[in-house]
C-alpha cells in the first residue's frame, strides 16, 4: 500500500520533459522539487494525482510511470479543458503542484502466475501503461503478457 505525506496537501514538482504523443496528448515527466521526495514517494500502478496548474485549477491523471522506475513521474494529458489546455502550454523548467497518490490500484498481486491480456485505445491505453511496464520490470511473475491496441490513425 501506498504511504507518504498527506496526500492533500499539494508538492511542488517540476517539469523535466515533455513528450509530444499527439497534436492534442502531452506526456509530462515531472520530479519533486525535494530531491529526497524522490526516494520516499510510494504509489501502485494505477493510481492517480491531481496535478495543479497555479491561477487555472487542478485535474487528475494516471501516474502511467512505474513504480519500479523512478526516476521521474509520468502523466499524459489529452488537451480537452481550461486546465488541460494551460497543461500543453507548459515546458521544461516550469512548476506544478501535485497531490498524489491518490486512489485504487491493479490488483497486480492476484494476476502473478496468470496469462495477461491488455486492451486499450488511444489515451485508454496511458492508465494501463504503469501496470503493462510494471509487469515487465517483474517479468517473472508472470506468464503470456499480450496487448490489444487501437487508434484512428497509425503511429
């Protein structure tokens, strides 16, 4: 289970790339402003955060980076809204705020041993990219991993 500090209280963390998916989904890799933040940020695949854009508003997201690489935090927005839409105005070196984690997760522990079967679409397959990364990072653990994908347009 996910600990750390209260998770409504928001973190600021900075934008360190941002991976142009789409014309309109943005894939931002954030780290926390406190380098020891880091190292101590405990989440599960599929759970969320709510990423605040200061003077605009808040939205809440996947964290669709594993927790088995943490290097960074990854979130990827599909521009649809005021707050999504200030999100793809953003770059590298600009600050947000963060409360995370937050939510449900995969029951990842339960599918071990099992034959795995992915289906996603479009920005339906970002949620699912924690666990799909997170089980191969512990590929052991489990047997067949396949994914299903579909888009309007080929990459």
């Amino acid at each position: 289970m996910a600990s750390n500090k209260n998770p409504y209280v928001p973190e600021l963390v900075t934008i360190t790339n941002i991976i142009e998916e789409t014309p309109n989904i943005k894939s931002l890799q954030v780290v926390f402003n406190d380098p020891e933040r880091m190292k101590t940020f405990k989440f599960e695949p599929g759970q969320v955060g709510q990423l605040s854009v200061f003077g605009i508003g808040e939205s809440t997201f996947v964290i669709n980076s594993p927790p088995t690489r943490m290097e960074y935090l990854q979130f990827s927005v599909m521009k649809a809204g005021e707050v999504t839409a200030a999100i793809h105005e953003l770059y590298p070196g600009d600050q947000m705020g963060l409360r995370a984690p937050l939510g449900n997760w995969f029951p990842y522990d339960v599918m071990r041993g099992r034959k795995i079967l992915f289906i996603g679409g479009g920005i339906g397959l970002a949620p699912l990219r924690t666990l799909i990364l997170y089980m191969l990072d512990n590929r052991g653990d489990y047997k067949d991993i396949t994914i299903i994908y579909g888009a309007r347009t080929p990459p």
